[in-house]
C-alpha cells in the first residue's frame, strides 16, 4: 500500500451510494438552470456581460436607476437592438458586483465577471459552472499517476430586501469522485483519506457541498452597510479567495502547495460572519467550526463555532484589493487532536486590461501557521493573461512544512515549486464552451529531502479538457 493510501471502510460503499443521488440531482439542477440562463436572459433582452464602467447606469440597492449616462457602449449591443446597460451591485454593500469573490472574499472591481445571470420578478439568479477532466502524472520516487474530474457548480439567488440584499448561494464539487486518496501532488499535505494517515504529496478531494450560505444586507448610510453571512459549509473571514475563485490561477486545475497556509477555510462546515462596509473598506469577524473536514466527502458536518477569524480588506482603486487577517483556529486537525492554530494571512490582487482585448491578473499572498510554538510560511506568486480564447497561467510558491516526512514533530522543510500552462477554449454554443490546456511544474526539494524524493528536481505535468459555462 502506498504513501496516503486509505482502505475504504465497511459502510463507505453504502454511503457513497447515498450521497451519489444527491449529487446527480443536483449536479443536473445547476446544469438545467445555466442552460436555461442564456435564452432566458435572451428573450428579455439582457446583456450577458457587465459593461464598461463608462457606459454604465448605476442600480442602486433598491433597484431603481439613477444617474443615467447617455453615452451607449454599441460593441456590446447584440442584434437590431439597443438598450441601456445596467452596473449591478453587490450583495454585501452598494459597490460593483464583480468585487465580491469566494464566502465574503473581496477581489479587484475589474475583475472578469463570471456566470450566467436572469432576472426572475424582484430575484436575480445566476448560474456557473466548470468541470476539469485530467490527466496527472508526478515524477520521482513519491510521484504517481492518476485520471480524475474536478470542479464547481454553482447557484445564486438575490433580491432586494429592504435598503440592502438578501443573497443564497451553494455550490458543489464533484471532486468526491476522484476518492478519498485525492490526486497526486509533489509538495503539498493536509488532511487525510482514512482518518489515520496523513495525505502526503497527494491534494485531498474537496467535499460535495462546498458552500450552502445565505447573506443579508442593510445599509446604514451612502456607501456603508452592515451585513451577516452564516454558511453550512461556508467560508470564514480568512486569507485571499480561494484558489479556483482568482482571476490569477482560475483556469488551472492544480490546487497550490500554499493551500493550508492561505485558503484552506474555504469549506468550513459551520460559519457566521458579521461585517461593516465603509465604501471601499470592509471590517469582518467570523465564528466557525475550526476543523478541517474529515475523510467523508460526501456528508455535511456539524460542529461548534469554536474558532475565530478577523479580516480587513480594503480595494484603493477598481483594479487593486488588499486584505489581512488572522484567526484562531480550535483543533483544526482531525490527526493532532488538542493542538490549536494561529493563522495570519496577507494579499494583494490585481487586474486590469493592459491592452485592447488583453487582460492579466496577478496575486501575491503570504501566510503564517504558528503550532506548537513553531511558525511556518507560504508565499505564493500567481499571474495570468488571457486574449480572447487563449489563456495563459503561472505559480511560484515556497512553504515551510513540517509533514512531508514521518517525524513526530519534526523540522520544517523549505520546499519550493513553480507552474506554468496555457488553455485554449472552443465555442460549441452561445455561453458554453470546451477547452483543451496542459501545464508543467518543477519542485525544488531541498538535500535533507533528496533521499525521499530521488535525485534532481522532480518535476510535474497535468493535460486537462474543460467544460465551462461562459
């Protein structure tokens, strides 16, 4: 048996049966609504993408138009044709939509809109969806091969609730199909595929339910409102977006190696977070289930509100967004029972158009893990440029880990890694498409660690065909 490896355990094959209901159901649900997205949105006579923020009527909260612009952005009109655009806002204070990200994450206000967006009565609803088929192979004497699906469905709902929002979201994943062991990933640990063993240069599958959250809103005064997110799962006020939600990395299937230094909060089966915006600040602090999820991909867990997070993020201009934040984490490692956590994490993201019809993003995140006395980093460096239907995509990264080798306890390992890939899409319908994309790494390991690892850098590469929702 190798390195990680989990027997599944006697009811698992009942249970996974179970939850595979669930997850046909509502996989097809999501599916049917995007689909139905476009026409919808169609027949009304919608633009499916934001415009440009000089051709822009503002919807205030309320819903109601003000500061009409005259100027109209005519490359955007489709057919005979032409109306008005609308900017929305978002659900958490009266800026524009495309600020808000992941849980209650901020990214930059220029920032590529994603999704399929209809208006039902007072609702909007929106549709997303992305599902990666790869093929993975990691070099080495820790390295493996495997075929696996990964991704996101997701589903939004809002409405105009007094002076400010009330929003649903969920979203799942089919990551659970790929097995309790994940896919192989030199360099990267965190949770465990049997609860006994740590998963070791392996990314553990992400959960069915990867948020199930309601938001509300209210505004206090022009520019400043107060909210409260609660999520089963959700995600707290810690770190960046998580990584398949930044414009930086989003079209790459790989899960960075930073992943429990920066993000790992992002399915957290149990949230309640409260916040102030005072326009392009945002104040918020977060009471949750501070353990990671268990081995049970497929379950929604409950536990208690026994950890905390603090976040302040703050966006200067529509292409820059900052955020720092720090959290306690209560026990938050099913194998190191009794052993808290303090996190603390910083980010800067942007984007912007730096030429007609091209657009790049980069992110550059750091965060600290202090456990047991010890505190360990990760850096990460991401970027990306895309043209049309080309995208291309990179990572640096660097951690100090502790749980590449056996030892109890033992010394953190400065490992290091860099990724580079490119992706192109193909149109098979009107917000849907195909793309075709690979991508190759190069982990550096450090002496100490050569005898586990072989000689030389090993290296990594993922071919991938991907389905998205546009």
């Amino acid at each position: 048996m190798k390195r990680g490896e989990a027997p599944l355990e006697g009811g698992a094959s009942l249970q996974r049966r179970n939850f595979m209901k669930t997850t046909i159901a509502a996989s097809v649900s999501a599916f049917a609504f995007a689909s139905m997205a476009a026409p919808a949105a169609a027949q009304m006579n919608m633009p499916m993408e934001s415009p440009p923020k000089t051709a822009a009527t503002h919807v205030p909260r309320s819903g109601t138009a003000k500061e009409p612009i005259p100027a109209m952005d005519h490359s955007r009109m489709s057919g005979m044709a032409q109306h008005m655009p609308m900017e929305m806002t978002g659900a958490l204070g009266s800026y524009p939509m495309e600020r808000e990200s992941s849980g209650t994450a901020w990214q930059p206000d220029s920032s590529e809109p994603m999704g399929l967006m209809v208006m039902r009565g007072d609702w909007t609803l929106m549709g997303h969806g992305v599902v990666n088929l790869v093929y993975d192979h990691q070099s080495g004497a820790r390295g493996d091969d495997k075929a696996f699906m990964s991704g996101m469905l997701m589903g939004m709902a809002r409405r105009p609730l007094g002076q400010g929002t009330l929003q649903l979201r969920a979203m799942l994943s089919p990551d659970p199909l790929m097995g309790p062991r994940g896919y192989p990933l030199l360099l990267a640990s965190g949770e465990t595929a049997n609860g006994r063993d740590r998963l070791v240069d392996r990314q553990h599958p992400h959960d069915l339910f990867m948020e199930l959250s309601a938001s509300v809103s209210q505004d206090v005064r022009r520019g400043s409102s107060f909210f409260l997110y609660a999520g089963l799962p959700g995600e707290p006020a810690f770190g960046p977006p998580s990584f398949m939600h930044r414009e930086s990395i989003m079209d790459s299937p790989e899960a960075p190696i930073t992943h429990h230094w920066l993000d790992s909060t992002h399915i957290s089966f149990g949230v309640v977070t409260a916040g102030l915006v005072l326009d392009r600040v945002k104040i918020e602090a977060s009471r949750f289930n501070g353990r990671e999820p268990d081995q049970h991909r497929w379950d929604i867990e409950t536990g208690p509100l026994d950890s905390t997070a603090i976040r302040v993020s703050w966006n200067p201009i529509r292409t820059v967004s900052l955020q720092a934040s720090w959290g306690h984490f209560t026990d938050p490692e099913q194998l190191e029972p009794g052993v808290d956590q303090k996190r603390w994490s910083a980010s800067v993201l942007w984007a912007d158009e730096i030429a007609p019809g091209w657009k790049a993003a980069t992110t550059l995140a750091w965060g600290r893990k202090i456990v047991r006395g010890h505190g360990d980093d990760g850096v990460a460096a991401e970027a990306s440029l895309k043209h049309a239907a080309l995208a291309l995509f990179g990572r640096a990264e660097m951690t100090q880990n502790r749980e590449l080798t056996d030892a109890e306890d033992g010394p953190a390992y400065r490992v290091g890694k860099v990724s580079v890939g490119a992706l192109r899409d193909f149109a098979v319908a009107d917000h849907l498409s195909i793309g075709a994309g690979g991508l190759v790494a190069v982990n550096f390991v450090r002496s100490p660690l050569r005898p586990l690892y072989g000689s030389g850098n090993p290296v990594g590469a993922m071919g991938f065909l991907r389905l998205k929702l546009n």
